[in-house]
C-alpha cells in the first residue's frame, strides 16, 4: 500500500508527540539543549521539538549544541549540517570540542583503546551536561530512536550491567544539580522512519557512518537486529515492547558529588572525563 508524505509526517509527528506528552519529557518554562550531531536522528529531533513548541501549549525554550569530537574528514560534514538546520530553525547552537576542552582530538587517542567508543562516549556525555548546565538548561535532549534503545537494552544485558537497566527510558529523573537530565523524543521511533522523514522532506544531514564505529560492540549489535528484522518483519517492534512492559526499573538512590578536578557531578572523584584525561597524558 502506498503511503503519501503528508501521511508519513503525520505519522513521525504522532508518534514523537506522543512520547513527549504521554511522559510529559517537557514541562512549562524550562530551557531544553538539544544535542545535534548533524545526523538524522538529532536533526529530526532538533525539527520536532521546534514543531512541538510551536503547536504545544508548552511554553519552553530551545538551545542547540554541537559537539566536535576531532575526527578528521568526518565531523566537519556534521558540524555544517548542525549550523544549517539551526539557522533555518533560528535556534541558537554552541560548539564545543574534544580539543578545546581535553586537549586531544579523538584522530589522537582513538588508538590507545580496543573501542575509540570508550573515550568518546565519556567525553562527549561531559561536553553535553556541561554546555547545559553553564546554559541553566533543564534538559538535554538527544536523537536516540528505538532501535537505538533495544541495542543498549541488549548490551547492558548481555554485559550483566544491572546498575544501567534503571537508565533506560524516555526521560531520567535530576538526580544531582549540575547532572541535567536526559530526554528521548525518538524513543518510540524506528530507525528506519528517521531516515524516510529525512529523505521525504528533503532536509540536509550528515549521512556517513563515523569511521570508528566498525569498533565498537554496538555496531555488531545493530547488524545482527537487522538481520533478525529483514527475516522476522517487526521482530524489533515486539522486543521493544516487551523491553518497555516488563524492564523499565525505578532509578535507585545514588549519591552524587563533585568532582575535585573539574567540579562536574560524579559518583567518584575524579569524574571518568578527569580520570581517563590523565590516562591518556601518561600514555602520550
């Protein structure tokens, strides 16, 4: 059956709206950093939640970041993306980088670990909670779609990392002053339907795998589910559901404190941004 693109739309906006009311991600005055990648996922993120403010009766401000990790011939398509789609939006956008803040591109510590995911993964979620916090943002909200979610529900699973299960969800609760919660808009969206709304509507992305990626558990991950959904059409659809039903676990008390380097929120001090930052220094 053909589907037409008034249709499509009407169907990515339903099912992100949906999510944002249904778990009230965003309330009344508060001040929401988008984080944009110039990928698919964070530009349709960055579109619906520009849509949203405009149609909901949610008063709330927008504010965008970038974050350049310093991988060469790569970031550079994202980061002219993130600049583009914002300035049609007229939404304001920040970029930070691995360089200005750690001294260190990714490009030049991406060999010292099995995974570059590793490091990147800690730095770019500092730079995130960083740049909304010194923003007085209320939340940070990211691109991750549902596939994304049942890829991390499987990994956290299959590592027995029980202490993340309770990180999984739409929205996280503040648990700290300076940790800004999280936000999924996506989460209920499939992949694939990020791509199609893109593509449907002609909007600019950055439409490369990063380079580094091949390295990580995550992309082995996502190649055996698409594998599993090309033979078992909706496969990913009933494990999401029964991810959603059945593992969505209270957060637990955590004590949070500073860190005595950086003065970011950390279980532990130093925080992993300041621990792995020394690492590297040693390893260089």
């Amino acid at each position: 059956m053909k589907i037409t693109k008034e249709s499509f739309n009407k169907y990515v906006r339903e099912n992100i709206f949906n999510t944002l009311d249904t778990y009230q991600l965003i309330k009344d005055d508060e001040k929401v950093m988008i984080g944009v990648s110039g990928g698919k996922d964070s530009i349709l993120t960055l579109h619906m939640l520009t849509m949203y403010q405009k149609e909901s009766d949610i008063d709330f401000e927008i504010k965008a970041v970038c974050v350049d990790e310093g991988i060469s011939g790569y970031r550079n398509q994202g980061i002219e993306s993130a600049i583009s789609n914002c300035k049609k939006l007229d939404i304001d956008l920040d970029i930070v980088s691995f360089k200005d803040e750690f001294d260190h591109p990714l490009d030049d510590i991406q060999h010292l670990y099995k995974s570059s995911c590793m490091p990147c993964g800690v730095y770019r979620r500092y730079l995130l909670n960083k740049s909304a916090y010194e923003n007085k943002c209320d939340k940070i909200a990211t691109g991750h779609n549902m596939d994304d979610e049942i890829q991390s529900f499987l990994m956290t699973f299959s590592r027995n990392d029980q202490n993340k299960f309770v990180k999984f969800g739409p929205i996280l609760n503040k648990i700290h002053e300076k940790m800004i919660p999280r936000i999924k808009p996506l989460w209920q969206l499939a992949e694939k339907d990020v791509g199609i709304w893109c593509i449907v509507n002609d909007i600019e992305i950055h439409d490369e795998e990063c380079p580094y990626s091949e390295t990580s558990l995550r992309s082995e991950v996502k190649y055996f589910l698409n594998k599993l959904e090309e033979d078992n059409k909706g496969i990913k659809r009933n494990i999401f559901n029964s991810f959603k039903n059945t593992f969505i676990l209270p957060e637990a008390e955590v004590n949070i404190n500073t860190c005595n380097l950086c003065g970011q929120p950390t279980a532990n001090s130093p925080c992993n941004a300041c621990k792995l930052t020394q690492e590297i220094n040693e390893l260089l």
